[in-house]
C-alpha cells in the first residue's frame, strides 16, 4: 500500500514496528557487547508514545451542533425574555391603551429557517397575547405546512406592532416607528435563516419602502441586515381575495427553493 493511501492508524502502526525492529537490532549488537563484559539484560522498550508525537491522532472536527450549549445561548434566551419583559410594559405608543394583551411572538426563537413578519395582533390574538391564532393564523399554518415548515419546529412568528390597532386598522407609520425597536432586536437575536414578510405594513416597513404596493413588493428577494427576505400578500387578505392564492404559493415556493424545502405538501 502506497505510503499517502495509508490512514493514521496504519502509518502509527507502521512506524512503531519499524522503531520495534530497529530497538532489536540495536539490543542484539548490545547483547554481543555485554556478553563481552559479561552482563546480559534485555530489556524491550514502549514506543507508542513517541509515535504518537510524530503521528498524532486524527482529531475529529468539531461541528457547531456539537459544541455544549454556552453562555452565548444562555445569552440569548436571558435577552429574548428580558426584551419580552420589556414590551410587556411598553407604553412608547398610544396602542398601549387598548390592548389586553402585548403579543411579541412565539415558536423557535433560535436561529430558525423562518421569521415570518405580520401586521399586528387582531382581537384573537390580543386576548390570548399569541400571533396568528386566528382564521389567519390556521390558515398560515396549511402554508407553513405545504413546506415543511411549523411554528412549533423551525418557524418564529412575530409582528410588525406588538399591540392590537382598534378595530384592526393598519398600525400608523409612528406606532410602526416606536414598535421596530423591538423587531429589529428580536431579528438580531433570532437570526432567522430567512424573513417572510406578510402584508403592506410589514413589507414597506422591512424593506424601507413606505410607498411601495404588494404588487410591486412580493414575490422578490430583499435583504434585510443580511438576511435574505422575500415578501408576500397577508394570509387575511388571501381569504377575502382567493386571486391571491396563486402568486402566494409561487413566493412560497421561492421561499422552500432557497432554503431547500420540499414543495410537495400542497399549495396555499
Ligand atoms: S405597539 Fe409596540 S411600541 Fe406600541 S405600546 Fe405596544 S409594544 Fe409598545
């Protein structure tokens, strides 16, 4: 076997067989010399260890998954909840005085393959202070679902304002302002592999168009803090307007392509 064939253990084994023999020969010539001065010891040396410092063992890599969970990660979840604590209180905008309930998000809040961006919390949601429990909510899920995607394993939900607009409105630009400190945290802590954004609030808010229309804004790739992102139409107005199913379920399928999800669980 070729010399660059052999493996770690195959030179190792090689060499200290090689030192073994060479041991021999050199005890034999010295045998012959204390015959001649009349003391014979023979005494077999250990060369393992030497041929460990010349061929040490192969170290497997070490892969992120297999690292123990660190003080980054306690990090992490200590920040997401002291930022939960924080909106909990929040009063930066005139939403506060008629919410039941803050609503800050919920599912797999590290690093998950998708954060998905609504609009605001609507009366369900306000109640149980969860996002998208409602008919848009089970309808969002049937879309998560046809690509393989679930809030409950790899999917963090979330909101573009974290208190419900009466009579659910479209947030106002400043009720957008005061809230997107606690997006843009909640992104920097997440680090969604990518952002699905739904509806014009969350859309124009997240790629900085404020003009933009739904037309104009779904369907294509932006960036947002390096995280790819692509936006679509709100699953509440899907139901009113089922014309939207079929270039909803082209984004999505852009959406399952680049992150290498299967397609086949269905359509939006
Ligand atoms: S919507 Fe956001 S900024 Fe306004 S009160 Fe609620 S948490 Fe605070």
């Amino acid at each position: 076997m070729e010399r660059s064939e052999m493996t770690v253990d195959q030179k190792r084994e090689a060499l200290e067989k090689a030192l073994d023999r060479t041991d021999m020969l050199m005890e034999d010539f010295l045998d012959v010399l204390r015959q001649d001065f009349g003391e014979k010891k023979r005494n077999h040396r250990d060369f393992s260890s030497a041929a460990q410092k010349i061929v040490p063992d192969e170290k497997p890599e070490e892969k992120p998954e297999d690292k123990p969970v660190g003080k980054d990660d306690e990090r992490l979840h200590m920040s997401m909840s002291a930022l939960s604590a924080d909106a909990s209180g929040c009063t930066r905008c005139c939403l506060c005085r008629t919410r039941k309930n803050v609503v800050f998000g919920t599912g797999c809040s590290d690093r998950p393959l998708v954060m998905v961006i609504g609009e605001g919390p609507g009366e369900n949601e306000d109640i149980q202070g969860l996002p998208f429990v409602g008919k848009a909510g089970q309808y969002l899920d049937r879309w998560l679902a046809a690509i393989t995607l679930s809030r409950d394993k790899n999917v963090y939900i979330t909101n573009t304002v974290k208190c419900r607009p009466p009579q659910n409105r479209d947030p106002y630009p400043e009720e957008k302002e005061a809230c997107f400190a606690f997006l843009k945290q909640q992104v920097a802590l997440i680090r969604p592999s990518a952002i699905l954004c739904l509806g014009k609030p969350a859309s124009t808010l997240m790629t900085g168009q404020p003009e933009a229309s739904m037309n104009a804004l779904h369907g294509k790739f932006f960036f947002y803090d390096s995280i790819p992102m692509i936006c679509t139409y709100h699953p509440a107005a899907v139901l009113r307007d089922p014309a939207l199913k079929r270039p909803v379920w082209d984004d999505l399928k852009k959406l399952a392509r680049y992150l290498g999800l299967e397609t086949g669980g269905g359509k939006a």
